[in-house]
C-alpha cells in the first residue's frame, strides 16, 4: 500500500526582522522569537528614515503574509509591530521588562523546530480589542502542520495573559502529561498602544487611553526630584524666616568653657585686679630667697667633702 504525501496546506510565512536603532538586548530577544518560530524568515535591518509601508513590499518579496517588526526609539525604547501583510490589521505594541533567554537561565528546554501550544488568558474573550489581538497572536505564534521546518509534536506553550492593562508572554516546557511545566524564556510585557486597520498604516480603530509615552514618564520622574529640592528650598526659607534674633541669653560665667581657657583666665584676673586692687598673699606663705634647701642634707655634706 503507497502512503500518501502529506502536503502543507497551512502556507502561512513569517518575516521577521527590526530597525536600525534597535539595542542589544532587544536584537536577542528577535533572535530568541526566531528561534522559536521554525515557520520564520530574516530580513536585514531597515532604515529609520524610510516609511514603514516599504515593510509590505518587503513582505511580498519574501513570499510572507505575516510580520513582526521591531522598532527602537532614543536608542532606549522598542516597540514591536504585528501585522497581516497586506491588508492588515496591524498593531503597536511597547515592549517592557524584557528578559532573553541567555539572562534567564532556565532549566526548560524545547527542541527545535517543535511546534508551541497558545494559551490564552479569559479577558481575550471578554474584551472586543483585545480578541482581535487574539487572532492576530494564534495566526503569527501559530506554527502551522506539516510545515517543511517544523516537528510533528508539542512539548512548549505559549501562554498569554493580560493583567495591569497589558499582555504578560512566558514560555514554557511541557514535562509530563499531567501539567508539569518548566520556564525555558524569553519574557516580556506587550502593552497595546494602536489597532489600525491595514498593515502598518491606516485608520485608527482603537487606541489605548491609558498610555504613557516612556519621554513622558521620564519627564514626569525628573520633575518629581525636582519638586524634591526646590521643597527643601521652601523649608530653609521659612524656617529663616520663623527664627527669632535672639533665642537664649547666656551668663557670663559660661565663657569659662569657650575653647581658649587659659585667654579668659587671664581677662578675669585682670578684670579682678581692677574692681579689688593686687591679690593679697595668703598668711603662712613665705618667698624662698637664695639657694633652696635641700631636702637631703646629708647628700650635700657629700658633695662638699
């Protein structure tokens, strides 16, 4: 009996490359995705200068109707595009808390080439934006079967969730069949900026109302330790101002305990001579005049003989 060839009817490809601009952890991070997702292609980088509709082009020269594109901004922030090329939708992401696999370090491990498990959080089915963002996730993270570069079997999932208004990814090996799993890595935080209705461009059909900017958040950071100093400025001020000119009057017997002791002694005797004439010898005391006598005599018989 002649088995039959088995063909690969899911033709799904996918491009995946970044900007120029991109830093260092975020260029292994793309190569980590890449390394997970056998149904991928690479791409040279792409200038910043050029419109990133030059990206559908790209995509139609490499036979892919998917991509994630990766876009760094002031050399800090990256933001990670996914598109269906070419006529879209599309979505804005920015990447947060970004762990690749080498920082990790985990003990997980999936071969090469297998195909993941998408696991999805229940908000995806609850909130309208965020099971279009669904959709989008199953068709590029999906590996399709029988792909030429792709194994016939599980043993990672996906998992995506969404807490804080952001989508959580982890990655993780499949132990035993009874739900045992390991982390293997990356991980990273997508928080959706814009939904637009073609492949990098269009209208916008949602966008996120609580988004901050990272130039934002720096902005705001600086101006609080700025709020810092200049309520220090104020404290000084007033306290200046709520000092009295003489707080505590002080005898004068406390200038005895200043740090030149032996100056003051002399001003207060002087002073005393002053107010009560010269100091008066006490009785009894008489001034030795002459040779002093000693107090061993027979040592100085000694020394005359």
């Amino acid at each position: 009996m002649v088995k039959l060839k088995v063909h690969w009817k899911n033709r799904q490809r996918l491009l995946i490359f970044g900007c120029r601009g991109i830093g260092t952890r975020d260029r292994h991070l793309m190569k980590d995705i890449r390394r997970l997702l056998p149904h991928s292609k690479k791409e040279n980088k792409m200038e910043r200068r050029e419109n990133l509709t030059v990206v559908n082009e790209v995509c139609t020269m490499k036979h892919c109707n998917q991509c994630i594109l990766f876009e760094g901004r002031a050399n800090r922030d990256v933001y990670m595009w996914i598109s269906r090329v070419p006529d879209g939708p599309s979505v804005k992401f920015f990447l947060q808390n970004i762990y690749t696999m080498d920082e990790l370090k985990f003990t997980g491990n999936c071969l090469v080439g297998s195909r993941p498990l998408l696991s999805f959080d229940e908000n995806f089915e609850n909130i309208l934006h965020y099971r279009l963002i669904k959709e989008l996730l199953v068709q590029i993270f999906g590996v399709p079967n029988h792909h030429p570069q792709s194994q016939p079997f599980f043993d990672h999932v996906f998992t995506f969730s969404v807490l804080d208004k952001r989508i959580w990814f982890r990655n993780y090996q499949i132990l035993s069949e009874d739900g045992a799993l390991v982390e293997i890595g990356p991980r990273f935080v997508m928080n959706p900026v814009k939904i637009f209705d073609k492949s990098f461009g269009g209208e916008t059909i949602w966008e996120n109302p609580h988004y901050v900017t990272p130039a934002k958040l720096r902005q705001l950071v600086r101006k609080a330790a700025g709020g810092k100093y200049v309520h220090k400025l104020n404290q000084k001020i007033n306290q200046e101002k709520t000092k009295g000119q003489v707080s505590y009057k002080f005898p004068a017997t406390d200038e005895v305990f200043t740090d030149d002791t032996w100056k003051t002694a002399k001003e207060m005797v002087s002073k005393s001579i002053e107010v009560g004439g010269p100091l008066k010898k006490k009785k009894g005391v008489k001034e030795n005049k002459g040779k002093q006598k000693s107090s061993q005599p027979w040592k100085v018989q000694a020394v005359g003989k």
